[in-house]
C-alpha cells in the first residue's frame, strides 16, 4: 500500500494530472495563506464568522476553496476575512519570469 506522499508523487507523475495540478497553484496558495491566518489567531470557523457577519459554513467553504470550478471569493470577502484574523489584504501581481 502506497503512503499518501508516494501515491501524490505517483499521480504527479502524469502529465495531465501535474498540468492540471499546476494550474491550481494559485488558488492552493491563496487558501494555505487563509488557514495560516486563522490558526495564527487561534479562533474557530464559527468566531471568524461572527466577525465577519456571516455563519461558519460561509468561513468553510472559503477556507476549503474548491478551485476553478467553484465561485472564487471577492476581494471585499477576503478583505473582510483578512480583517477578521487581524491582518490586511495584500494582493500583488508578479511579473512571470521567462527562462
């Protein structure tokens, strides 16, 4: 039986897994940087909701993402999320770095 590691390494080993995989990078980043946040806090879904005015499951599917397939937050969601942990919403466009 394959560990969790080697069966991810596995599927990435397939050009179109790892391509789609690829493709998801940003969203992947955006969502780690929101768990990062709450749990820096310390405050469970429910409490980040109620900051924000809304209820947990909201919180949920905004930490759980979902990719392209899904509706993506607003800046005025992220911001009020980004409020809601203590910190500020950064969004910063990078020039790509051709080889």
């Amino acid at each position: 039986m394959l560990t969790h590691d080697e069966m991810i390494e596995k599927m990435l080993s397939d050009p179109a897994v790892k391509a789609a995989y690829d493709d998801l990078e940003d969203e992947f980043a955006l969502f780690d940087e929101v768990l990062k946040a709450r749990k820096r806090t310390g405050l469970t879904q429910a409490e980040i909701a109620a900051r924000m005015g809304t209820k947990a499951p909201a919180v949920a599917r905004l930490e759980s993402g979902g990719g392209s397939k899904r509706h993506s937050p607003s800046i005025a969601t992220l911001r009020r999320y980004a409020e809601a942990v203590g910190c500020k919403l950064k969004i910063e466009l990078v020039p790509i770095q051709h080889p």
